[in-house]
C-alpha cells in the first residue's frame, strides 16, 4: 500500500513491522470513543512498551533499594542497574565518557541545572544569551530569568516564513556578548529540524558553549553529542518511550567540572560539617537527594527496546508517516501546513480555514484520533506566525500509515461540520 | 457522532462564522482582558453602561468555535438589559455547560444551544470564557476611555 519510493537517503534501514511493534504497546489495543485509538501526540509524550512497563515493574518487585548508600546485596545491585543506566545513555548518545551524563527529572530541569548553575556564575549585565523564535517556552523562560536576575539580555535568532533558522541570520545574531547558545534540535511545534553542527561551529569559533534542547529529537533519530560537539544535550524519559519523572542532561566534563552544584541534599555532598561543605565529583554533585531510580531503570529499558528496533529504521518509517501525512493534509480543501522547512522530523503543524484548533482537536477525538491543538508551549512562535494556535499531528514508531489516512478522514469531516466557506 | 452535532449545532455554527457584536467600543466604560492559558485565547469585552442599562457591549478576540460563539451569543442577551442579568445568567449557563441542569430556564434563550459542551468537560472553559470576563469587567469598574 506504501509508496516504494521516499528520500534515498533513508531508504538504506529495513521497513519497520508496524503491526508487530504495535503488539508491544498494550495501551494502543484500546478504544477511544467507541473507536480504535489512533495516538498522534508523540511529541506529548510517547506510549510505553511491555518491556519498559515490565523492568519497572520487576525493579519493584525484586531488585528495588536505594542506591549509593547500602552496604547489603540489594542496594549494591540496585545501584549496580542504576549506573549501568548511565552507561547506557552515554552509548545512546555517543558521549565520551559516563560521568558526562547527570539525570534529571527531564529536558525542562536540565536547562534549568544548566540556567541556574552555568549561566548564573557566568553571566555579567549586558551579556547575552542567545535563542531562536521557535524555543519551547522551557528553553526560554530559565533563560528570560536568569537575565534578569543579571541584567543579562534574551536574544533571539530569526526564522524565516518556513519555520527554518537561518544560518546567517543566526551568526549574525552572536556577538561579543553572547555567554550561551540555547537552542532546540527539533522544533516541537513545527518539526524543523534545525542544523545544530553547524551552529555549534558557528559558536564554538567564538568560544560560546551550546545548550541544545533535544527532547523532540532524542525518539526520532541517532544522536551523536560528540559530532554535535555541543557542550550540553537535554532530553526526557517520557518522549523517548520510558516513563515520566526521569531525563538526563549531558555536558562536557570539562564544563560539568567548572559548575557549582543546582540541588544540596544528600548524595551530592563528600562531607558536612556546619562550617564547611564540599561535593561530590560530577555528575553526582548535581543528583542531590534519592533520584528516581525506578525511572533509570524503566528509561534504560526504553533505551534497550529503541535500540533493539533500531533508530536508522525509526527515522525512515517516520520519514515516511511525515511525507505521507502531509500528501494527505494538503489535499484536504482549507487546509494549510504550519513549517515548511528542508528537514522536518515527527511533526506536523496545520490550520483548517474556519475551524479552530480546539475545535479540530475535539472533533478528531470523537473519531478516536488524539492530537494536539494550541500553542504548544511556543506562544513566542505563534506570534510570529501570526497564529494563536495550530493543530499538531505528532509521530512515534508505531503508527502506521492507515492512522494517517484516518487522521485525513478525520479532518474531512472537520471541514464538513464547519464548511466550506466561513466568514 | 451525534455529541458532535449537539456540540456543534447549527447556530453556534453561525455566530462563530459571523459574530455579532464583535469589535472594539470607543466610549466604554467598562473593559476587560480574559485570557485561557490552557489553549492561548484570548478576549476581550468592552461595555458602555447607562446606569445600571447595558446600552452597548463588544467583543473581541480569537477562539475557538465554542468560545467565539459563546461571547456572541451572550452579548446579545447582555445587550438592552440590566448589567445585573449577568449574574442570574451566568450562574444559569455555567450549570448548562456543565451538565447540572435538567430543565433549562426560559432566561437562557438561545443559549440552550450550549448543553452539547457538557458532554466535553475541556471545553466548558471554551465556553465560559467572554463571561468570565465581562463579570470581571463590570466589578472593576473603570473610568471611562474616550478618544477625546
């Protein structure tokens, strides 16, 4: 039924077994409305596997303690699983080093470690940190705060009409002033994927290090935080299949080393006495007090099963719902694509003439198809869109490209409910 | 299918493709921004009163269907009556959109249209939205803003 022919680039990863893979999502078995469920808001958060659900489980049941602290079997192994968590991620994202990786209870409090730590020691009035138009409000409010508490200034890099960073207007945009670089892998809103390597290079001449927000990139395509050569990656758990309440931050060691802790409590200190305090090596200098050590494990299984189906064959089945899904809206009278940019991952943003996106959102969910409709945590974006909102259609691994034909049905009947010509 | 059509009937239809009232009043003397953080919409009510007589109410804003329809339709009812409506009303159709009345008062009028939204618990705040404002407008009782 699929088209053969996509992006040669991609077409090198084996088809994904969509009906398989969905077998391993209990939650996609069941009914919405009356109807079967069609998820379409991975970009949300994604659904979980059997697997992911099943380690946390078994965690609990047989292998749970707390970590770094006991002197009997559990707690040793406990810990054990803990930090072989750790190496997986460093594999997952090809860092050079495990202690390079701190976990965090997701991407929104990696930037805030890294605002309230980084930032904070190093920003000075009138030093800028420099963002993008189509920032997640959580890579722009830590920021927004952190330059005022300073007298610091928030920069933003435009986007042109295709929801794309241009590379020139964003190295115009450093300048003598810039401390730090924030910017998003992949735009949730939009799907744009911008070009981080080439940014990082831009900044890197100027000894500027780069956060880069990754939570929408991290489900959809390999990561490789060495050939980014950025100094910080930030994503969550929860969009990468695992559970919520867990993400991690990575920074270069020789950045994490030079940072003060974020959190105080216990397991990030080396001793306490009331005069003095000194902390642990990185990164557990910023993992203050009992982490979610049921949300490792449940993540280091998501990172198994990704790796097990293979994020080369992820990112073209994806590539392939996208283009499909775009054919399919952009033919649907009224409708228009929100973010037309050259590379896109995951995402699609778009607008019916005459009908909101709540009113989409609501309609499509009487059809069992769940989407997104608002702003998406980027009011910044839909202004300068000229948009108050949009409606979001967001994938993972198991949606298949009947769901895209429903989600096109759906918006059919979204158009014959509020016509054809509205005012 | 059929919550839809209740949702959606055919004159919420019509004011949220032509709403009345709609714009910005000049010589109000009382105004108000409401605001939905959960979705980004915005409205925002402006009302001349002439004692306690309603003379003259506008709205302005983008929404959602429901929302849109909501400020227009109400507006309407507003329009010509005594400010104090508002309170009776409001209570009224609060306990419409959420599924608390039975038997609709005859005060309602054409806002009886909005009992499909009970059926959608998230979009009772669509729905509540430009009323919302307009009681805060009338207790924050402003001078008058004039061009003049």
């Amino acid at each position: 039924m699929r088209r053969a022919t996509t992006s040669s680039a991609q077409t090198a990863a084996p088809p994904l077994d969509v009906d398989r893979l969905r077998r391993d999502f209990p939650i996609l078995s069941g009914r919405t409305a009356g109807k079967p469920l069609v998820y379409l808001d991975s970009a949300a958060s994604t659904q979980k596997p059997t697997p992911v659900i099943e380690a946390m489980n078994a965690f609990y049941r047989e292998g749970y303690a707390n970590i770094h602290r006991g002197l009997y079997a559990l707690s040793l192994e406990a810990t054990e699983a803990y930090e072989e968590v750790r190496c997986k991620v460093q594999r997952f994202i090809n860092a050079r080093e495990s202690r390079e990786v701190v976990f965090v209870r997701g991407t929104t409090e990696a930037i805030n470690l890294v605002a309230g730590t980084l930032a904070r020691q190093r920003l000075e009035a009138g030093d800028e940190i420099l963002v993008s138009t189509l920032e997640h409000h959580s890579n722009i409010v830590p920021w927004q705060r952190i330059c005022e508490e300073k007298g610091g200034v928030l920069r933003v890099a435009p986007i042109d009409d295709n929801g794309e960073v241009r590379l020139e207007a964003f190295e115009r945009a450093l300048g003598s002033r810039t401390r730090l670089v924030a910017i998003a892998h992949v735009s949730n809103a939009l799907g744009t994927v911008n070009p981080v390597a080439e940014m990082v290079r831009m900044a890197r001449r100027r000894e500027i290090p780069v956060l880069v927000d990754g939570a929408q990139a991290a489900p959809h395509f390999q990561l490789d935080v060495q050939a980014l050569d950025c100094d910080f990656y930030a994503f969550s758990g929860h969009k990468v299949y695992g559970p919520t309440g867990v993400g991690v931050l990575y920074g270069k060691s020789s950045l994490l080393e030079t940072m003060p802790p974020y959190q105080c409590g216990g397991e990030m200190i080396r001793s306490v006495s009331f005069e003095r305090t000194s902390y642990k090596e990185i990164p557990y200098r910023f993992e203050a007090g009992t982490p979610d050590i049921v949300g490792v494990i449940g993540l280091g299984a998501a990172l198994d099963y990704l790796g097990a189906v293979g994020l080369e064959c992820i990112a073209a089945h994806e590539s392939e719902l996208l283009s499909h899904a775009t054919e399919a809206l952009a033919s649907v009278p009224g409708v228009r694509i929100v973010g037309r940019a050259g590379r896109k991952a995951g995402v699609l943003s778009f607008v019916v003439e005459g009908a909101h996106p709540h009113d989409i959102g609501t309609i499509l969910d009487q059809e069992g198809i769940a989407i997104r409709g608002g702003h998406h945590c980027a009011q910044p974006l839909m202004e300068r869109l000229g948009l108050p909102a949009t409606a979001r259609a967001s994938f993972g691994l198991y949606n298949s490209h009947a769901e895209v034909d429903r989600l096109a049905d759906g918006v059919r009947k979204v158009r014959e409910i509020f016509g054809s010509c509205p005012s | 299918m059929s919550e839809l059509m209740d949702l959606y009937q055919e004159v919420i239809l019509d004011h949220t493709r032509r709403p009345r009232n709609f714009g910005s009043l000049e010589h109000a003397t009382h105004r108000a921004e409401g605001h939905n953080p959960l979705c980004g919409d915005r409205v925002a009510v402006s009302l001349r009163l002439d004692g306690d007589v309603v003379r003259e109410i506008r709205f302005e804003g983008k929404g959602c269907a429901i929302s849109t329809a909501s400020a227009s339709m109400m507006t309407e009812l507003l329009k010509g009556g005594e400010a104090g409506l508002l309170q009776t009303v409001f209570g009224q159709f609060q306990d419409l959109v959420t599924g608390r009345l039975i038997e609709p008062p005859e005060d309602l009028g054409k806002l009886v249209a909005f009992a499909g939204v009970a059926a959608f618990p998230v979009r009772v705040k669509c729905a509540t939205l430009a009323w919302h404002t307009v009681k805060a407008a009338l207790q924050n009782r402003q001078q008058p803003i004039t061009t003049e």
